[in-house]
C-alpha cells in the first residue's frame, strides 16, 4: 500500500491528505506515504459497509473476489466514492483499466455472502490479534509492529498466491505434514483437545475456554504459517486453499476402490427410462434479474428473499421453488440484482450472458450464498452475526471429484456414487464436524450423505452440471436391486458437457453471439449479450419464455407505458439497439408513436366551478373580491379554481357579489365567524390589501 501512495502523481497524494484531513508530521522518521498509509487503514468505512454506496460496497467485493487487482474497460461510477476516501485506486487507460485494491484494505474486509467463508482471507479478516500479528511475524522475519494490517501485506503476497502458497505447504516438516494431513481427515476442523492429541502434545493449559495449545507447538507453527487458522474459542481450520494443495497429495491413495467403482459404472449400462435434462442457468438467472426491477418485486440488501416473491417467480418461470431460490440467492450474491449491475465498467455488467453461468458456479462453490447443511439453505436468512459455516465446502468437492471421476459422459447409478462416497477417509470427520456444528448454531443434524444427496440432485441440476435420470425399483437399466436403497424411483446421474467444462476450467463454447428478433415483438437474446445492456431495456419489456435462451416482448403497448413513464423515444431505440437490430415494423411503431401532434399545459387547481351564465362568469373572472381565486384563463362554460383555496372561501367571496355556489344542488352557506378585530396601523404606515379584505 506505502507503494502505491508513494507511486500517486504528489497533486492526487496532497489531495487525498487535505480532503481526509490527515496530519502528516515532518519530525517523523517516516515519510509521507507510510503516514498516510497508516491513517488509511485505520479508517472505519472498510469494517463498517453501511457507511458506504451499495454500489461502492459491491465494486469492493468484486474486486476483492479477483485477489485485489480487476481489469475493467472503463472506470465505474462506484469508484468515486472509494477514491475519495483512499480505498481503491486506478490505473490504466480506457478500454484496459486496472482496479487496485491495496492487500492491506484486503485483509480487513469483512466476509460477505457471496464469499468462501473457510477461504484464507475471510479467516484472516476475522482472526484474533494474537494469530494475525504472528502470521504477520512470520513472513516479514521480525515483530510486526501495529497497524498489523499493513504488516500482513507481506503474508498475503504468500497466502493470496496459489503458486507461492504450493511452495510454502511443501516446505513444511515432516511432523507438521503430518498433523496437517490428520485435520484434513478429520473434515478441516478439529478442537483444541484434537488437535494436541493429534501432534500428541503432553502439555495441557487450560483456560476458561478450555486447553490452549503451547506456543511452542506444531500447532502453532502451522498458524504462524497461516495453513491453520485458530476461531474462537477453541476451534482449528484448515482453509480452502490449503486443503486442495494437500488433497491433491492423497489422490493417490484412493485410486485402487476408484478403479473398483469406475469398472463397476463402465461394465453396465445404466441408461435411464426417463430422463430430465437440466438447462444453462444464465437465461434463467438473466430473466429473474430482469423481473426483479418490476415495481412490487424490490428486496432489501442483507435480508433473505421472500419465500413469496420466490413462490411467485418459480410459477412464472415454471421452475422448482428450490431451484429458483438457489438462482436467486446466487444472483444477489453475485450483485446481479444490485443497481450497480447496469454499469458497463465492472462485473457483472460488463460481461456476457454466457459468462453468467460460470459466475455463479464459482459463487456456489465458494459458498457463503448457499448452505446444505441448513434447513434453510440460503444464508441471507440467517442473522449476521449468526452467518456460522457448516463444512458443506468439503462435501461438494467431495460430490464434484466423484462425478469427475466417474462421469466420463455416462450414466451413474446414484447408489453407486453414495457408496463410493462412503468410502472417502473425511466422511467420519464430516459426521462429527456437522454433528458439533448443528449444535452449536442449533438446528437438525445432517448426515454427510443426505447433505451429498442434496447437492447432487437438487443443486447441481439447477446449476445445469448433472442431469437426472429416473428408473422403476427392479428395473434392468438401473443395475441390482440391492444398489438401491429405499422406497421411490431409482437416481441416477450423468455429467453434462457443460459440467465438464466448468469443473475443468476450460471456457464454455457457446452458438450464435447476438440477439435478434424472431418476429415483429420477440426478441431472443444470444449468448454474447452483455448483462447492462439487457438491464437498460428492462424498464419497457416484458420477460417472456426462459429455458436454454430468453426471450423478451418488446410490443407497442411496453413501448406506450415507456413513452408514458418519461422515456425519449431515441433512448429506447438506442438502448434496444445496443442489443439487437429493430425490425422495420417495429422502428416504424416507435417513430409513429414518438410523433408530437400538440402540447398541453398542465394547470393545478382545487375545483372546477361550473358558470351557465357568461355575464357572471365574466364578473366572477374581473371583480375584485373573485378574481384571484380563478385561474385565468379558464376555460369556456366555467372557471378553474386556484390551488389552495377551500370551499368555505369561495362560497363567502362569490355571495358578497351575488353568486351563489352549489354542491349536488344545496346551496353552500359560508360558516358564521365573529367579525375579525380592528388592528391598529401604526403612523406612517399605509393599510395593506389583506387589512383592507378584513376590514370589509
């Protein structure tokens, strides 16, 4: 961070001191960047995100989500308010612009819903002091000094670096391999207790909260190196990113019962009779954002969807309730519903309808948005400060690695799958990390296999990675009887094309590229259309079929309501038309329906006093006690009565000449008041008209 201060142009560093109104001492020994940097990160807009702009808040995590630096092709909006206040910072020119988040704002960010809530950063935004100064200790090879935010740069350039943190777990001795290797098997977490049986430690310190590892430990060392982070109160993590490093490791060890299953799938033929075929989510998820921005269909930041809202999506689209709440949670975790999706500078805006699908893959993988393990799979219904996570993260990869293996494009008995998931050495780990978690945040006990169950045929169908087969009990295409366990058809599971790609990290080929109109009203979009420019037409079209593609109408009635509701017509043609061609009937419809045949103007008023008579109209309109209570002019056969004047006033100034008012034929008769009191005027001073009025 002191480097990128010390590389600002000095007007922009003078400007940041002056508006945040930072003190810089020249006695100091430090120079002025390192002062600077020091007051940054002790600012409270980056713990607290209420004190920012949504759309600021989302920049954050999306360019948090990229390890700190974002390619953009333009700067977004929501910059501004982050380059105010010292956060983020740019770099670059147009068409290749570069977002920097420093890695000591980086650290400190709290997780959100949208993120791996057992990643390295979120664990190290929310350890304790003591571990984060020693990690920090660690990495620079001396005591870290406060602020150790800007002392754990240095460690992130480690842990934040899947090549150098490789590097760093192999650098461990054989004992501290070791221990790590036993908490992976135990699920990544153990207590305190666990883990000093596992080093096989004999000192026991004991606290209020139970046995405290020795500073001198295994366990310690491994959390000064930051592959095992200690929660509080007693509890050991292993993060994400380590556990796939050591994962990659023991692979081998599970090769010979992998050959046992993968000859079992490959021999047979496992074909269902009946077969639902799962579909690409980003349509679904596009159509849902777009139905979001209709007046009644508005949800709060931070709080969970309605399950009304959510009912009534899922029978519009025709969809499984679970299915669109787990679109839904992910969209708005992804920012996809946020008012900062329609610029075109930053993600999710600037990408393509077909980069969706991969986006909120890798959000669902993360977690953070949606949990298995929980009654209530979506996160943003449980409170804030109750957000604790289950070890869900291991069983999909679990799920994931399974279907990898076994996939290969064929059919999958889900029997077959759910005991070669039995056989994998982290699932009496899982057992006992679900049974301690569900105590702890209070709800029903799952078991690793009906959690497995779930993603794999509920979670993974929605995301369009597996499809879903069916077959009667005893039904030859299904295998042995005794694969299936339970009443109810017999699963099976089949990788799709789509699934591959996205597991193995390649990008997804997609047909066709731009949107075009099917008819004089539909308009299919393609693949390659970017997320804001479908979100500028969503205020006049109407969402219409969403399967493999979305379809939108765009009819002259949606045009009217536009044209209705302020829009130009040359911005609904431009916006349409950074989608997609309009076709010359509707070009025609919209030029016919910006055409101005005249102008009106609009005139407030309280009523409407209907005059037969035009000599009293006229003396009503001219007479001094009447004539500002009309507006003039007014139109023939009455006349407009001003804003602000009521019905006992009018009745009181039309009868002192002789007009009477009538209301449903009554005559109304003004209210008897007591004559107002005679004000004196003072000498010098003339009698205004009001004086005049209540005298007379």
């Amino acid at each position: 961070m002191i480097d990128i201060l010390r590389a600002l142009p000095s007007g922009e560093l003078d400007s940041l001191i002056s508006r945040l109104g930072i003190r810089i001492d020249p006695a100091k020994r430090l120079d002025g960047p390192s002062q600077v940097a020091r007051v940054l990160v002790g600012l409270p807009d980056l713990r607290d995100p209420s004190r920012l702009p949504q759309a600021s808040v989302e920049l954050l995590h999306r360019v948090a989500e990229a390890r700190g630096s974002l390619i953009v092709p333009s700067i977004p909006p929501a910059l501004e308010p982050l380059s105010a206040r010292g956060l983020m910072f740019a770099r670059g020119e147009r068409g290749a612009v570069e977002l920097i988040l420093p890695a000591a704002f980086l650290v400190q960010l709290r997780p959100w819903e949208g993120e791996d809530p057992r990643g390295i950063r979120a664990l190290l935004a929310g350890a304790a002091f003591e571990t984060s100064s020693a990690i920090a200790a660690h990495y620079l090879g001396r005591p870290a000094t406060p602020p150790i935010a800007l002392s754990l740069e240095l460690a992130w350039e480690v842990l934040g670096d899947p090549v150098r943190l490789k590097e760093e777990v192999h650098k461990l001795s054989a004992t501290e391999r070791r221990v790590l290797e036993s908490v992976e098997r135990e699920g990544g977490e153990v207590d305190t207790e666990e883990l000093l049986e596992l080093e096989k430690e004999p000192l026991r310190l004991r606290t209020a909260t139970g046995a405290t590892p020795s500073r001198r430990g295994v366990g310690f060392s491994l959390e000064r190196r930051g592959v095992l982070v200690p929660v509080h109160p007693n509890r050991h993590i292993v993060p994400t990113e380590v556990a796939q490093i050591i994962n990659a490791d023991t692979l081998a060890e599970r090769e010979t019962r992998r050959e046992q299953v993968k000859s079992f799938v490959a021999e047979g033929d496992h074909a269902p009779r009946r077969a639902r075929f799962t579909q690409d989510p980003a349509p679904i998820a596009m159509g849902l954002a777009l139905v979001a921005r209709e007046p009644g269909s508005e949800v709060r930041a931070g709080i969970g969807t309605p399950r009304s809202l959510v009912q009534k999506l899922s029978t519009r689209f025709g969809r499984d309730p679970e299915h669109v709440a787990l679109i839904v949670a992910l969209s708005r975790a992804v920012g996809l519903w946020d008012v900062s999706a329609t610029s075109q500078a930053a993600p999710p805006g600037s990408l393509a309808v077909h980069e969706l699908t991969r986006l909120l893959f890798v959000a669902w993988r993360r977690g953070g948005a949606w949990d298995e393990a929980r009654p209530e799979p979506e996160m943003l219904r449980v409170a804030i400060d109750a957000r604790d996570p289950s070890p869900v993260g291991v069983v999909r990869e679990m799920v994931l690695e399974s279907l990898t293996d076994l996939g290969e494009g064929r059919w999958v008995p889900w029997a077959s799958l759910a005991g070669y998931l039995k056989t994998d050495h982290r699932v009496p780990g899982l057992t006992r990390l679900l049974r301690r978690w569900a105590e702890r945040v209070g709800v029903d006990v799952s078991e690793p296999m009906e959690v497995a169950r779930r993603i794999a045929q509920e979670s993974l169908p929605a995301l369009g990675i597996v499809d879903l087969g069916e077959d009667d009990v005893g039904s030859e295409a299904g295998g042995e009887a005794g694969d299936h366990a339970g009443a109810g058809p017999r699963i099976t599971l089949r990788l799709t094309p789509r699934g591959r790609s996205l597991l193995s990290d390649r990008p997804p080929t997609f047909d066709g590229n731009r949107s075009k109109f099917l008819d004089t009203h539909v308009l299919r979009i393609g693949p390659g259309t970017r997320v804001h420019a479908l979100l500028a037409i969503a205020p006049f079209v109407e969402v219409g079929r969403a399967t493999d593609t979305l379809d939108l109408i765009v009819a002259p009635q949606t045009l009217a309501r536009a044209l209705s509701a302020g829009f130009e017509a040359d911005a609904l043609r431009q916006r349409i038309e950074a989608v997609a061609p309009l076709p010359e009937t509707l070009s025609r419809t919209l030029a016919q329906a910006s055409v101005v045949v005249g102008r009106g103007t609009f005139t407030g008023g309280a009523g409407f006093l209907w005059v037969e008579d035009g000599n009293v109209r006229e003396m009503l309109r001219t007479r001094r006690p009447t004539a500002e209570l009309f507006v003039d002019p007014s139109p023939p056969a009455g006349l407009i009565v001003q804003p602000g004047v009521d019905l006992d006033r009018l009745s009181r100034r039309c009868r002192t000449i002789g007009v009477e008012v009538l209301i449903d034929g009554q005559v109304v008769r003004a209210k008897t008041q007591p004559p107002p009191p005679v004000r004196a005027t003072p000498l010098g001073t003339r009698a205004t008209k009001d004086d005049k009025k209540d005298a007379k």
